[in-house]
C-alpha cells in the first residue's frame, strides 16, 4: 500500500495543470514522486510512472474523489502484498514486545529472589580465609549432615501443627544448606571436624604451623557452639510451645465438655444468673419486709479480723486492697462466685476483664476497688450503703454469692464521721435479717474471744444458729498464744452463747501483703499437717480445717438454702405481680405501663420539637417580639436619664448638646449589652410561650410537665447570648445615632406616635403614683364607700399649693427654689398643716412628672404637622421639635437592633439553645435520682414496680427452670 506525503500542483506553461504526489513505497518504504495528468475532463488520471527501483506505485487513496483511474490488475495485486506484509509486521512487533516485557520480568523476579536470600556475611567472620583449605569442603558437608540428623523433632509436638514445624525445619534447612553452597562457591570458607583436627599426620603433610592450626580448631570449635546453641534455642521454644499446647488442649477440653453437656453448662451459668436475680432485687425490696428473702453468704466480723482474707482465699485471687490498722473496706461489696475456664474478675457496670494470673491486671482490680469504695463515700461519712458488685470466675471456684460487709468496730478515731459505728452496726444487722442469708461469722483467734463484738450481733439475728457458720482465723498465731483447751471449746461450739451449723478454723496468710493465694494456701495446709495443736492432740476433725474444706461446706449450704426457697419467692412475686396488674387496670384502663426511661424519652421529643418550632416563627412577629422586649428595657433609662434631663436645660440649643452626650455615652456602655439581654429575654419568652401552647393540646399529657419546666429552666440558665454580639451592636448603634435628620414625613409621623405613645405610658405610671399619695377621687370615694388617710388628707394640702405654683409658671424648672418651699408651707400652717420640706419635695417630682408630660403631649400635638417647616428652617424652626426628633433617634436605633437581634436569634441563638437543651437531657438522663424527683406520680410509680416485679419474676423463672434442669 502508498501513503501520500506530500501533494503539489503547478501549471504548465500551456496553462495544463499536472498533480505531483510524494508516496512512500510499500516494499523499501522510499520516498518517491508520481506526477499524474487528467487526459481530459471528467475522465479519469493518466499514471506517470517513476521507477527508481523498477518498482511501479499506485496511488490507492483518495484517487477517486479526485479523479484518478486505477488498474484493476495492479489493485488486486498490491492488496494480496498488503495483507502478507501487514501481517508480518505485527507478528514481528509482537515477538519483540513479548521478548522484551518478559525479560524485564524476569530480571525483577530475579532481584526479589536474589533480595530474599539469608545473609551470609555471618560466614566470613567465622570461617578461615584460605585457599589450601578448599579440599576440606566435604567435610562440611559431613557436619552439615551430622548436625541435620542431630536436629530430630519431638513427635509428640506434631498435634501442636505440623505444617508450623515443617516451615521451622525447612527454613534450618535451607540456612544451612545455603552455609554449605556459599562455601564451595566462595572456594576458601571451610570448617574443619574434629577427626581432621585430631590428625596431627594431616595437617603435618600440608605443612600448616601449629598456632594457625589451633587457631583454626577454635574457631570451628566456635562455630560448632553456635550450632549447638541454635539447636539448643529451637529446642527450648518447642518445649515452651508444648507446654502451652498441654494448657490449651486442657482448655479446650473444659469448653468442649460444657458445649456438649447440657448439666455442665447450666451449672456454669446457673450462678450468674441467679446474681442477676440478686441485682434487681436489690433496688426494689431493700429492707428485706416484702419479697427479697433469697439468701447470699453475708461475711461479718470485726475489723481486721481476716474477713476480707477468707473471702480472697475461698474467690482464690487477692483481690481486695490491703492497709496496716486502716479501714479499707467502706462499702458492700457483692462477690459472685462462678466456675470458668479462665481465672477473671469484672464488674457489673464494665466491660473489662481482669486477668487474675497477672499482678499488674489484680493491681488495678485492687485499685478500682478502692477507687469505688471511697467515691461511694459521700458527705464527709466513713461507711456507705452502696453495693460494690463485682464476679469472679475460675477452675474450681465453688459457685456462690457473698457480701463482704465493713467491719465491726468498737472505737471509732478522730478522722471517721461521729455516726460510723451505728452506720456498720445498722448494716450489719440489716444484711443479716434477712430470713434466709448465710452467717459466715468471722473470729480472730489471736485474740482473746471476749473483745468479739461480732458474736453478739450475730446471736441477735439467728438466736438458733440456723443458718450461722463459724470461722476462727489465724490460728497459726493462736498455737503459740492460745490455750489448747480453750481454741477446742470455741471450735465446738462450747465457749460462746451463740450457736452455728458449723466451725472451721483457717490460715489467711503469713502477715505479709505479697503473698500469692498458693503460698497462703500452701502455707495453710504445711501448718495443719504439721501442727502439735491441731494434728497430734486432735482437737478437731480433719473437714473443720483450711479454707477448701470450708468453701465446700458454704457452697453446699448455700446451694441447699435456694432450692428450699426459691419457689416460694416466685409464688410471692407472682401473687405481687397479679395485684399490681389488676390496680393498674383499675385506673389507667386506656394507658400502657411505661417507665421513667421511656417516658423521659418521650418527653425529650417533644422537648426538641418545640425548638424546631423556633425557625418557624416569621420575621415579622420576632421583629414585634424584640421591639417590645428592647423598649421595655430601655424606656427608663431613656426618659429617666436622656429625655426629662435634656427637657429641662432651658433651650433647645442646650437639648440637643446633652442628648448627643449622653446618647453616645449610652451607645459606649450600656446599651449593647441592654440589648443583648432583651434579646435573650425575648428568645426565651418565645420558647415558654410555644411551651404553654403545647400544653393546651388536646393529646397533651400532664404527667411531663415538671420535667419539661426543669429543662428549659437550666437550659436557660446555662446558656449565654455569644460575646462578639455586643461589639458588633455597639458600632451599629453609634452609627445609627450619628444620623441626626429625619429624612421623611412618614418617619416624622412614625417618631411624633413612638412619642406620644412612650409619653402617655409613663403619664398612666405617673397618674398611678398620683393615685397612691393622693387617694381616690370623690365619685370613688362616693361609689365605694372609700375615705382617705389623714396622710392623703396632708398629700392633697400640699398638692393644692403646688397645683397654683405651676398654674403661675407654665415653664417652671424641675426644682422648688427655697423661697418657693417656704412659701408652701407657710401657706400650709394658716390651715392648720404642718409639713417639713422634704415633705413637700416628695410630693412635688411626681406634680411636677405630670405637669411636664402634659406638656410633652401637646408638643407631640404641635409637632404633627411641623415636618416640612422642621426641614426648611431645622433648628431655628418657630416649634420646638427636638424630643421629636430624639425619639426618631431612639426608634431607629431600636429598629436596627431588633433587626441584628433577630439574625442572631434565627441564625445562632437558636441552634446553640438547642444544643443546650440536648446537653442537659443527656445529664438529666443519666441521672436517675433526678428522673425520679422530675416523673412522679401514682401512674408512673405504679408503672416502675410493675415493670420491676415483671422482670424479677420473669428471671427467677427462667433459673428455677435451670435449677430443675441441673437436678
């Protein structure tokens, strides 16, 4: 095929035009020309032939559009040469292309092969540079086999995964064969045997000195040691990974016997559950008068008595915080006790779990515990009543629930609260009223038994000793203190009044604090083994002794005790639910027993409604809303200390100078600040209103009422109108009040009602103030039968002279000059009324107030229709407009502040009061005492004990039926 390259058109000097085409030739690609001409008019082109090389050229593109005739045969022919040329040159480009990207490849792939080989420079260090050496590389290789045979894996490892061992001997393997090849490739790396060593005859024949060849020796001997500890280290990590294979396969055992066993599993949850039993009754029945007589193991006992050390040897972990003659334990502290594969502690209300194997995990625990113990602590007391609740699981722990109580005292010290005692005596006595708790009654018995304050309390609770066990600790101390015979009569029962079902003596440790649970318990077993008191002269039986053997008899008490009275707790839970259901039908037939939280939630929607109703309100009805709100601030300081001072300068000239003084002052000061409270007052006036509207609806319910009025009330409280608001007013105000002209009759108009509006309000204040001091009128006097105070009498007298003073002087200055007030009350005396002057002062300023505003209405009056002589004469206008335009000032500075107010309201204050009010429902949630003081009434307490005694009696059914289960 020819490619056009270039195309050129001349004439001729017979004016015949001849076509020139540059074509690049199909077979050796060289540029040539064919210069063609048309035969005649609209015939076809006549080929001029150019052979630089007999090859002949066609033109095959475009040569119909311009003309041009082609032969059939030369067609045909240079397609066919086409199509096997076109051919060959893409196979050709695909062999190259393939031939270069895959050499690429393979070179990448050989740098990251190359890049993955172990370091052996380790080798040069170790190995002999020498060339003579070369002959010994199969001695190398010999080693090389010895050592892979000597490294033989235990096949007892196999179940720990064979593929894990398979890739560790591979990568030995291949280590070492890489050692072996790079040291015949290198041709001077060789290590010598111990054989070759020993043959004195070898290295003789090929003439190495003997300090060479000991250096030698030593260094292979260096190498062989490496070897060997290398095999030494793998060797180690089997046995260690063995070991912890031994530990999970016993794991798994445990898991897999309580998937597939239906009684093991229920026994492993039957505890927990039960606890939760516990921890719903234990907001609901707290005085033990009602329902809640399910039993859990109460441990008493006197301070420092080695309660807390029975609890943490039987729980098998230390997991309460220790203190030298301290009080530690503040609080109850509820222990559930469950058997589990894994030695942990958790809380309640956490997540986390603690790993009791590890001392930094039992630090924290210990910790937490005394973190909550002194935070439940409140109001400067010692003691608390708050419950601690914590589980602890783990193999062979016995499953039970016991209350680690604080413990008796008979001395309280300078730093407890005065009621301490009393507070433990109370709760002591309260834990174990329970009808159905088990007494874990602790005694030191390295002591004398008569200081026991804990044996009378408990004789007080269960006179019969039914439901008591005894426990005499650190006895280990009592051996050498104690009389033989005595510690026998206190484990028989003989010694003390009380009685008990059983008693143990036990050790709780060696008196040091680091002592894990195994050595005390270890300890525990060494002394009773080899005891004179308790072994040889046999005072009590082998059960009666260490803390196993009374973990076991607790749990089985224990254990019998709820099955003999769990059934009666349902049936009493079920007869309280029935009554409750039925009281609750009786009067709210229509309603659904909701509780606290879903009422709170209810009302948390609504709440958040209403401020979505704010960014509803128009803008017109926010502009009347803060117009109103900002003229009620301002009105007083406006007349008070701007517009009465001004009115009485004496001129017009004087007015104005002191209004723009005291105005700009204003503007400087007080008044943004004014306005940012007005608005606030407005916004929060808004909210209310929308607030007491909701209440009228028809689907309103009351019973939100006082919540909703906290949370708008503290939300209000909290929050604060943005303190950038205040400057930006400020220049928007002083702006504003520079503008000293009214620019149009209705802005005249707007300003002369603003002021007789303003004026007329405070002529109603002062016509009220008038009406106090001065008493009712005749026609109210006559018509109600009213009679006026001899004061009022006095106030009238003084006001008759006043009245004639103004009558006399229309202008008059706001004060009475002394003359003035001499004459009043001389004039006074002829009738009999005697009045000082300060009398008649306070009766004059509101005279006077009335007289001046009077006189301020009927310039208003005046001014009316004085707009177009105010414009063309201003100041020296014939009618005195000034308060006019003073109050146009005060208006338009209103107006531009409610505008900017009313912004910031929609656009900021708004959203930020919503966040507020979001904030505090979030607190208030949070908050259940707060909930319970805010939702009150019949309706919501009958509803909260209902759905209380629904949930325990619908968990005591689903744990009796897994107590039936496990039987």
């Amino acid at each position: 095929m020819l490619r056009i390259y270039q195309n050129t058109y001349r004439r001729t000097a017979r004016k015949a035009v001849v076509y020139s085409t540059k074509v690049v030739c199909c077979n050796h690609s060289t540029l040539c020309n064919i210069t063609m001409q048309p035969r005649r008019k609209g015939a076809g082109g006549q080929w001029e032939q150019h052979h630089s090389r007999n090859h002949e050229h066609y033109l095959l593109a475009g040569n119909q559009a311009r003309g041009w005739t082609i032969p059939p045969h030369s067609r045909g022919y240079g397609m066919f040469v086409v199509r096997i040329l076109k051919g060959a040159l893409k196979l050709r480009y695909l062999v190259l292309g393939g031939a270069i990207g895959g050499g690429v490849s393979l070179s990448k792939k050989y740098e990251d092969w190359k890049e993955g080989l172990p370091d052996m420079k380790w080798l040069e260090d170790a190995l002999p540079q020498s060339e003579r050496w070369s002959q010994f590389s199969r001695n190398l290789i010999e080693v090389g086999s010895v050592v892979k045979n000597a490294i033989d894996i235990d096949p007892r490892l196999k179940q720990l995964g064979e593929d894990k061992l398979s890739e560790w001997r591979s990568w030995f393997d291949n280590r070492l064969d890489d050692a072996l090849e790079a040291a015949d490739y290198q041709g001077n790396q060789i290590v010598e045997t111990k054989e070759d060593i020993k043959s004195k005859a070898t290295v003789a024949a090929l003439g190495i000195p003997v300090d060479e060849s000991q250096k030698l020796q030593s260094q292979v001997e260096t190498l062989q040691t490496e070897i060997m500890n290398v095999q030494i280290k793998y060797q180690k990590e089997l046995e260690k990974m063995e070991k912890e294979n031994r530990e999970l396969r016993q794991q798994y055992l445990i898991l897999k016997t309580n998937k597939k066993t239906t009684a093991k599993r229920i026994k492993k949850s039957l505890i927990d559950m039960y606890s939760e039993v516990l921890d719903e009754l234990s907001g609901y029945d707290t005085g033990y008068t009602m329902a809640d007589h399910l039993p859990r193991v109460v441990v008493v006992g006197d301070q420092s008595s080695g309660k807390t050390s029975v609890l943490e040897s039987i729980a098998k972990a230390r997991i309460f915080p220790r203190g030298s003659g301290e009080m530690m334990t503040r609080a109850p502290v509820k222990v559930t006790l469950a058997e589990g594969p894994y030695h942990v502690a958790q809380f309640r209300d956490t997540d986390r779990e603690y790993d009791l194997t590890k001392e930094s995990d039992l630090a924290d625990l210990r910790r937490e515990v005394e973190f909550r113990m002194r935070a439940s602590v409140r109001g400067g007391k010692t003691v608390s009543n708050e419950v601690i609740a914590m589980t602890v699981k783990g193999p062979g722990l016995q499953r039970m629930v016991l209350v680690d109580l604080p413990g008796i005292i008979s001395t309280m010290t300078v730093d407890m609260a005065s009621d301490t005692k009393d507070s433990i005596h109370q709760m002591t006595k309260h834990y174990m009223s329970n009808p159905n708790a088990i007494i874990l009654c602790i005694q030191d018995g390295s002591v004398d038994a008569e200081r026991s304050n804990v044996t009378d309390l408990v004789m007080q609770c269960d006179p019969l000793g039914r439901r008591t066990i005894f426990v005499l600790t650190k006895v280990d101390l009592a051996e050498e203190l104690a009389d033989p015979e005595r510690i026998r009569k206190i484990l028989s029962g003989k010694l003390f009044p009380m009685k008990a079902l059983g008693y143990y003596a036990v050790v709780t440790g060696r008196g040091r604090k680091d002592d894990s649970i195994e050595a005390i318990r270890q300890y525990e077993e060494d002394f009773f083994k080899n005891s004179k008191l308790f072994h040889r002269r046999g005072v009590i039986m082998p059960h009666q002794v260490t803390s196993r053997n009374l973990s076991l008899a607790v749990s089985d008490r224990f254990w019998k005790m709820v099955r003999e009275t769990i059934e009666q707790q349902a049936d009493a839970f079920k007869a309280t639910r029935f009554n409750l259901e039925t009281e609750w039908k009786n009067n709210f037939p229509r309603l659904r027993e909701s509780g606290r939280d879903e009422l709170f939630d209810k009302a948390k929607g609504e709440i958040l409604d209403e401020v979505v109703t704010l960014s509803q309100i128009s803008a017109k009805k926010w502009d009347d809303a803060l117009t109103t709100k900002l003229w009620e601030k301002l009105s007083n300081y406006v007349f008070e200390n701007i517009y009465l001072p001004a009115a009485q300068s004496g001129s017009q000239n004087s007015f104005n100078t002191m209004v723009d003084i005291k105005l700009r002052q204003w503007a400087e000061q007080a008044l943004p600040a004014k306005s940012v409270e007005a608005g606030w007052e407005a916004l929060q006036q808004e909210f209310i209103s929308l607030m007491e509207r909701a209440k009228k609806a028809h689907d309103h319910d009351d019973v939100f009422d006082q919540l909703k009025a906290a949370v708008v009330d503290e939300a209000i409280r909290r929050h604060s109108w943005e303190d950038k608001a205040i400057d930006m007013l400020r220049v928007i105000q002083l702006n504003t009040l520079e503008d000293r002209f009214v620019h149009d009759k209705t802005e005249w108009d707007q300003a002369v009602k603003f002021l007789e509006n303003s004026v007329n309000a405070k002529l109603a204040q002062t016509e009220e103030t008038l009406a106090q001091m001065f008493g009712p009128g005749p026609w109210t006097r006559f018509a109600q039968w009213k009679s006026l105070t001899p004061d009022q009498q006095k106030r009238r007298s003084v006001k008759g002279e006043l009245d004639k003073i103004l009558k006399n002087d229309s202008k008059h200055l706001p004060s009475l000059s002394y003359d003035e007030l001499t004459t009043v009350r001389k004039n006074l005396q002829r009738d009999n009324v005697e009045v000082d002057t300060d009398y008649i002062r306070q009766t004059w300023f509101p005279v006077y107030r009335k007289h001046f505003l009077q006189q301020a209405l009927q310039r208003a009056k005046d001014c009316r229709k004085a707009y177009y002589l105010y414009t063309q004469q201003g100041s020296e206008c014939e009618v005195s407009c000034s308060d006019v335009v003073l109050f146009w000032r005060i208006q338009q500075v209103i107006k531009v502040t409610g505008n900017a107010l009313r912004q910031q309201v929609i656009n900021r204050e708004a959203r930020r009061l919503d966040k507020e009010i979001k904030a505090v429902l979030d607190e208030f949630s949070e908050d259940e005492e707060r909930k319970a003081q805010l939702l009150t009434g019949k309706r919501v307490q009958l509803a909260e004990e209902l759905i209380k005694v629904r949930q325990i009696q619908e968990k005591l059914e689903e744990f009796i039926n897994s107590l039936n289960q496990e039987k």
